[in-house]
C-alpha cells in the first residue's frame, strides 16, 4: 500500500490551494506545511501504531500546543472512523480514514491552526536572542559568572541554584528588564552541558534556534535559552531540580 501517496492525493491535493506543501518523507509521519514569513502552520498525519492513525494541527507559536484532531470532532457526531477508532485492516480502510481526516482538516483544522497561530506571549526566546546566545555564548559565560560571583570552585549544583533564585526573584517582572542577564546565564548553563557531554553549539537557520548537543553516541540536547525563559515564565521555582536532572541525564550518558 503506497499510504504517502494516497495522503498526497487525498490531503494534499485538497490543502495545496491553501497554502500547504509536502514536507518529505518521514517513516513516522506525512506533514504539510503552510510559511507566512516565520510563522509555520502543519498539518501532520502520523502512524502512531500498527493499523492506527491520528492527526494533528501545530505551529511554531510560541507557547502553542499542537491539537489532536479528535479533540475538535463533537462526541455526538458521526466520526465516520474504522472499528471505533482510526483504524485501518485494508487499503480500502486507510482511504477511508484519510478521507474523513480531510473533512477534519476543512470542518475544524484550518480554524484551529488560526487560533494557536499568535504567541501565548512576548516573554519568549527570538532568532535575534538565539543568534546573539550563538555567537557570543563564551563570552556571555565569562561576564555572567563574574556577575554572579561563580568561580572554577563553584559546583554546577550552586549555580543552578543562584540562577533559580534570580529566575524565582525576578518572575513577573517586566521580560525586557530581566532578557540580557537570562541569555547570559543560559550561556552559563549552555557552557556547564558542553563541559559535561564535551558538547559543541549548534544553530539552526531553517528553525532560528540555537542549542548544545552532545558528542557521544547518545545524542542528547539542551536548548538553554529556551528552558530559562519557559522556566521564568511558568516554573521558576523548579529551576534547580529541571537543571540538576538534565545534568545527571547527561553524565550518565556520557559514561555509558
């Protein structure tokens, strides 16, 4: 059974006049994907066990959630699905479920990407503080831990514990007041995986982020930028536990 093509004539055919493309193949899942300017919206139809399917609806707002498209289909209405659930024993069958995925997308889909298509808030990394993070990260750890008085005697657990304590201070605070110290200190943080996985910065031009992965082969990121501002945003009283696991996560690959 030839699935991305049947989802390419049935789905794709119908979305392309929207704006949407095929993205490529992926053995997971089959996703198109609309541009406007930095704002991408997606329309993905994953294989998520053996006979079964489900679709979702994304972007890369900040903040957004992707939406399972089940959620949008009233419990009252006639889901027109296979055995209860998006299930399929046959070619016939897949069709049949793709075929009632595009009435999703045109009964809910596209209105749904519109409502999680802004960002939940301004507080939030950009390409111009990712690319500032990227270039300047070894310089950024060095004035950061002068600042906050970190040392070579410093344990990584202290430091995660100064930066809670000034996520924790400084939370709901103006964002554009506190923006230059926490890139500063997510290059603190970014440095701390590098040393531990003998990591290497990354950036990416097609998504605008920046990020640290490490070398073994036990690939493992850390995105640090973006975990301060999440964290100083919603959890700043977690900081320390969030930071003290991904640094145990990382070590225990390193040594394996």
């Amino acid at each position: 059974m030839q699935k991305t093509e049947i989802i390419k004539r049935i789905v794709g055919e119908s979305i392309k006049p929207h704006g949407f493309k095929y993205l490529g193949d992926d053995p997971e899942s089959c996703t198109f994907r609309k541009q406007i300017g930095e704002l991408q919206q997606d329309i993905s139809i994953y294989y998520v066990a053996e006979n079964e399917l489900k679709i979702y609806f994304g972007t890369n707002a900040y903040g957004q959630k992707p939406i399972n498209g089940e959620d949008l289909v009233s419990a009252n209405e006639n889901r027109g699905d296979v055995l209860g659930r998006y299930h399929y024993n046959n070619e016939l069958e897949f069709i049949k479920v793709i075929e009632y995925f595009k009435k999703i997308i045109f009964d809910y889909g596209f209105t749904a990407l519109e409502k999680i298509s802004s960002h939940t808030t301004e507080a939030r990394p950009t390409k111009e503080t990712d690319l500032y993070l990227y270039e300047n990260h070894e310089k950024l750890n060095k004035e950061y831990r002068k600042k906050f008085k970190i040392d070579e005697n410093t344990s990584n657990e202290d430091i995660f514990l100064i930066i809670q304590d000034y996520l924790v201070k400084t939370q709901g605070q103006p964002f554009d007041e506190v923006k230059e110290t926490i890139i500063g200190l997510a290059a603190v943080i970014g440095t701390i995986f590098e040393d531990i996985s003998d990591g290497i910065w990354k950036w990416d031009p097609v998504k605008n982020i920046c990020w640290v992965a490490s070398r073994d082969k036990y690939p493992k990121m850390q995105y640090p930028l973006n975990t301060l501002i999440g964290l100083w945003n919603r959890n700043a009283e977690r900081t320390f536990s969030f930071l003290s696991d991904n640094c145990k996560w990382f070590c225990k690959r390193k040594t394996m």
